[in-house]
C-alpha cells in the first residue's frame, strides 16, 4: 500500500515538474518576444525620426512659397517679421501651433489658421479687422467697424480713411465711449449715404452725444451735423452742395449747418 502511494506521489510531482518546465519556457518566450516588440517599436519609432530629419534638410522641402491670404496686404512683411520665416527654411521643421501664436500677437489680427501645402508651399489665412478711420489719442491709430483703436499707424502705412478727432476724454471710459459715438456716425453715412463719402471726409470731429463736425475735402469747410437727425440733414447737406456748384460758390464756403430750422445755414468766406 505504501509502494502504491509513493508511485503516485512520484508520478504527480513529475507532472507538476513538467508543467512548472512548460510554463518556464512559455513564460520565457513570451518575455523575448515582448522584448523584442518593444526594441522593434523603438527602431522603427528612430527610424522614422530619421528618416524624416533627413527629409527635413532635403532641398525637395525647403519652402519656396509663403502665401499669405487676407485682406489687408500691408501687414503681409510684418507678418513674416513676426514669424521669423522665410524661403529657404525647412518646411517640415515648423511649429504651426508656435507660428499661429506668434501671428495672433499682431494687433490687427483676429484669427489665423496655417497649412503646409508639401513639398514647399506654407499657407497662412488670416482674418483681419478693417479699419475705417484714423483715430487722433495720443497718437494716430486704426480705427475698426467696432470702434476700437488696435493699431498704431506708422510712416510706412497707406492709407485714406477719414481722421477721427475730439474723442480723448478725462479717462479710457470717457475717450472709448467718444470714439464708438464717432465711429457709428460714419458706419451711419457709409450706410444711408455711400456717394457722400466719395466726395472726401477728411475728418470728424467729436463734438458731443448730438453733434459732430465733419470737413470735408471738396469744399474745405465745417458741417455740423445733429446726429439724431442725420438722415434728413445729410439729405439736405447733399442738394446744398449741389447748388453751391452750380452756382460756383463751392470754393467760398466757411461753413455749413444743415440743422438750422429754415433749412441749411450756409456762411460764406469774407473775401467773397
């Protein structure tokens, strides 16, 4: 009975041997192979870091176009200053995100979106504000649709927009409140009276809530416009200017209220 028992005993613990040595092996070779997934994922990974340095400083990548799409052109030169771009540079090496942030630090600027077009053309889209005036503060700045001053105008800038002046107040609240009332009376003609603009705002100037005085390129003279009523005066102002060329008075003129209750106040020059 004995004998009987340690056969038995002797035959599982060679079964259990053979397994604990298949399960060794099993385990081993999974070990390697796991060894060797992760040693091929990481050549493949530098190979391919490789491969793509050795794109990067092909001439086949080097930028040869840079297409800068927006609608005021002028910012094109300070655009690229702003980047630091280039033709020449690799086109594969650069950053869009660190570009995008860059080109979003310029004032007239609302939003960019950039793409490489391979194997040498960048394409950067912007969004811009419009400027519509000129705006005397401390010093001259753009002026967009919304009212806000958002670029300082240097020597270098074309421009022909109408100067926006007597807008700085005793703080910033003050002086920004002026400015959006300037800015919508000329939104407002641009609306109601687009061939009016055509002749030559040269300036506006701020007066208060109710008035502002606009001069004008072709006659040289002051019209004080009441901006609640500005339809109705405007439409005035215009058949007074008609008349003043027909009759050749256009150049005598020193002011102009189109506001006076018996219709247009015309005061000519003393040398007339």
């Amino acid at each position: 009975m004995t004998n009987i028992n340690l056969n038995q005993l002797n035959i599982i613990g060679k079964k259990q041997e053979f397994k604990f040595s298949k399960f060794k092996k099993l385990s081993l070779s999974c070990l390697i192979s796991l060894i060797l997934c992760i040693l091929s994922v990481y050549i493949l990974k530098y190979s391919f870091l490789l491969f793509i340095t050795f794109l990067s400083y092909s001439d086949l990548f080097r930028i040869k176009n840079i297409i800068i799409n927006c609608d005021e052109k002028n910012i094109n030169e300070e655009i690229l200053l702003l980047t630091g771009l280039d033709n020449g540079q690799s086109i594969l090496k650069q950053n869009l995100k660190n570009l995008r942030s860059k080109i979003l630090k310029h004032p007239a600027v609302i939003d960019a979106k950039l793409k490489r077009q391979l194997p040498n053309t960048l394409i950067i889209n912007l969004k811009t504000r419009k400027p519509i005036a000129i705006g005397s503060l401390d010093k001259l700045y753009f002026i967009d649709e919304q009212g806000n001053a958002y670029k300082r105008v240097s020597v270098l800038d074309t421009y022909d927009f109408p100067v926006i002046t007597g807008v700085l107040g005793n703080n910033i609240q003050e002086t920004e409140k002026r400015l959006k009332g300037a800015t919508e009376v000329l939104k407002r003609l641009r609306e109601i009276a687009p061939e009016f603009l055509s002749w030559g705002v040269s300036e506006i100037h701020y007066v208060d809530e109710r008035f502002v005085d606009m001069y004008l390129k072709e006659i040289r003279a002051g019209v004080r416009i009441h901006t609640p009523q500005i339809q109705q005066e405007i439409q005035k102002l215009t058949k007074a200017i008609f008349y003043l060329r027909e009759t050749g008075l256009l150049n005598k003129v020193a002011q102009i209220i189109p506001y006076h209750r018996s219709g247009v106040a015309i005061g000519l020059k003393e040398s007339f």
